[in-house]
C-alpha cells in the first residue's frame, strides 16, 4: 500500500513496486496529487483508494508493505495547508502504523532532510540532531516529520513494528506538477516560458539534487532491508540556487532573466548536503544520474505539461 501514491515521489515507488511485480493499493485525497498520476497506476494495475489518511482505513486483502508518502511537501504549502501537514504527519501516521500493526506489515515512513532544519552540521549524518526553529513558519511540516519519526521508533520499541525511515533530500524529476512551487519545478517553468527565474533571498543558499529514480532505487533497497534506523538519500553534490538557475536556463536554451525577490520563510536553510555513507554502506546504494542528465529528462516533462 502507497499513501501518496498521486503524488510525485507516490507515483515513481508505485510503478516501481508495479513494474516489480507486487500488487499495488494506492491511498491518497489529491490534496496535492493530481489524477492524472492515478490514472497512469491505474492503467498499471494498482487500485486506487481515495482517502484521507487521517481516518481510519481497513483494507480486506493482505499486505505485507505500507510505504506513507502522504504528505504535502511544498515550501508554499507549509502556508496554505499549516495544520493539514499536522494533521496528517501526526494522525495520519499513526493510522498507517496501526493499519500496518493489524496485518503485520513493514511500514516504510518517508521523512526528510528538513528534520535537520537549517543545519549547523555540514554535510549532515543521521546523528545529527538538527536546529528547528520551533516557532517558525518552516516547522508544522519539520516538526511534523520529526513526530512521525519518533511514532515510528515507539512503534517499533513497544509493538516490535518493522519499520523503515528514509530521510529524503531534494528530489526532482517528471511528474512534479508545474505549479509544486519548489525550486526546480519553479525554474523549469519560468525558463520554458520566457519569465525570470524568481531567486529567493539572493540565491546564495545551496541544495543537493537527487533524480528521482536515484531515490526510488534506494527506497526499493531499504524497503527489502532489516534496517530500522533512520537513511538519508540524496545526491551529496552540492548546488547554489544561482548555479542552479544558470543551469535551466543553458539547457532549456532559454532567454530569461535572473530575478532577485525576498525569501518565502525568514528561516529557509542556508545549506544542505548529505551524508549518504550508510546508505552506501548498508545498501550499497549511491545515485547514478548526473544533474544535467536528470534535468534535461525534467525539462521534457515539463515542456510537455505546458504545451497541453
Ligand atoms: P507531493 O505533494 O507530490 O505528494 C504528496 C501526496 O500526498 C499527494 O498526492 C497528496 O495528495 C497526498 N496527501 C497529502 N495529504 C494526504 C492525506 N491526509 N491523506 C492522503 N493523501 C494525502 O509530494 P512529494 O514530493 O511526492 O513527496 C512525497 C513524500 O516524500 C512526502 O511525505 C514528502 O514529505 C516526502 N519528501 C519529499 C521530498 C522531495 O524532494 N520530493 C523531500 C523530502 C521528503
Ligand atoms: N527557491 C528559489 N526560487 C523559487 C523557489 C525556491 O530560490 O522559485 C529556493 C528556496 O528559497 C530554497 C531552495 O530554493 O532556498 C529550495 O527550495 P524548495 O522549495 O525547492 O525546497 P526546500 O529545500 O526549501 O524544502
């Protein structure tokens, strides 16, 4: 079972899962997934259930996997949605943890590298405690994702639960909608269509982009692992967001302009980059697709959002 599956990363392990072999129920309520997404799975071979995960589900057949990715995961949305990230981090996770409990299934918890706030650790390991601003903006979603962690390792501690965490960083790639408001769907966009690409704050701040079917391998190998600890996967090279821009707009072969305008959130992190010695380690895993390569891929995908 994938909750989120109608969204980006929801999509990509659902067909993986699909194209592996395994029978497939899609969870999710479109808060930010799109139909489109669930159609395609549909057409795969997954059932699509449309549900909050917030409310209790019970599904008759046998699972053996419960992936949550329901989650929205925008920057924007920390705004529009405050108490519906919340709601489902919280709630939401431990309905699928119970749901998971009943038919003692592996329960894989897609977290991320937010929970390490703006870090004052670089590159950041999985022992790395992070520095949230409790109070800000940025953490309904960060401290959201910090709760599901810890739901994660009680359930694990006090009801043997088999679990998995993965501490996502940024993942980009086909299938992210034109209006996510993330960086890269943002500059794709604004390149393809001739407008300035929007650099928020100066565009000093660095991320580390991952493909996403550099990530969706590595949640594949963790899925099938014993490992209950937390995994950070990302790609460890490591980008400003001017660079980045400079990019999209050489590959797109595009004419727009650089625009400087002020920060979504006071607190948006100045660097990011991690650590990925343990997944390397305990699952031989490392991501294989260059920038431009994952880029280039993306552009297509959003070129042909645009022109339908
Ligand atoms: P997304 O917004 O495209 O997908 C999230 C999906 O969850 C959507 O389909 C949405 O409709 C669904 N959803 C939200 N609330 C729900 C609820 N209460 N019940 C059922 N469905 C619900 O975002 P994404 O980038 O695909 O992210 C997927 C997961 O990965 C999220 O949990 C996110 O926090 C995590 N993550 C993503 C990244 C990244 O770079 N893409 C980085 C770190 C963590
Ligand atoms: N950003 C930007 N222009 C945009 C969107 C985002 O400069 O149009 C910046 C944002 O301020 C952040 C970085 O790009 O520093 C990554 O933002 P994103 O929303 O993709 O994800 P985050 O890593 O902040 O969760």
């Amino acid at each position: 079972m994938v909750a989120g599956g109608a969204g980006f990363l929801g999509y990509h392990v659902s067909k993986r899962l699909l194209d592996e072999g395994f029978e497939v129920y899609v969870v999710d309520n479109y808060e930010t997934g799109t139909r489109q997404n669930t159609r395609d799975l549909a057409e795969a071979g997954a059932e699509i259930v449309v549900h909050d995960i917030c409310e209790p589900l019970h599904i008759a057949g046998d699972i053996d996997y419960v992936l949550n990715l329901a989650c929205p995961a925008s920057p924007v949305d920390f705004d529009r949605l405050p108490l519906e990230i919340m709601r489902t981090c919280s709630l939401g996770t431990t309905m699928l943890l119970e749901l998971s409990r009943a038919h003692q299934a592996t329960f894989l918890q897609a977290s991320t590298s937010e929970v390490y706030g703006d870090p004052e650790v670089h590159p950041q390991r999985e022992d790395y405690c992070g520095n949230v601003n409790i109070a800000g903006p940025r953490a309904v979603y960060d401290e959201g994702k910090r709760y599901a962690e810890t739901l994660c390792h009680t359930y694990h501690r006090h009801h043997n639960a088999e679990v998995r965490i993965v501490r996502i960083f940024n993942t980009y790639g086909p299938r992210m909608r034109p209006d996510d408001g993330r960086v890269v769907s943002n500059f794709c966009v604004q390149a393809l269509s001739g407008e300035p690409l929007t650099l928020y704050g100066g565009g000093e701040q660095t991320r580390s982009f991952c493909y996403c079917s550099d990530l969706i391998d590595g949640i594949y190998r963790l899925l099938l692992s014993d490992y209950t600890q937390p995994c950070n996967m990302g790609n460890p090279s490591e980008i400003s967001m001017r660079e980045l821009a400079e990019i999209i707009i050489e590959l797109a072969g595009s004419t727009s302009e650089l625009k400087v305008v002020p920060a979504l959130h006071a607190d948006d992190p100045k660097r990011r980059r991690p650590d990925i010695s343990r997944a390397r380690e305990i699952l031989n895993w490392q991501p294989q697709v260059s920038l431009q390569d994952g880029l280039s891929k993306t552009l297509d995908w959003f070129a042909e959002q645009l022109s339908e």
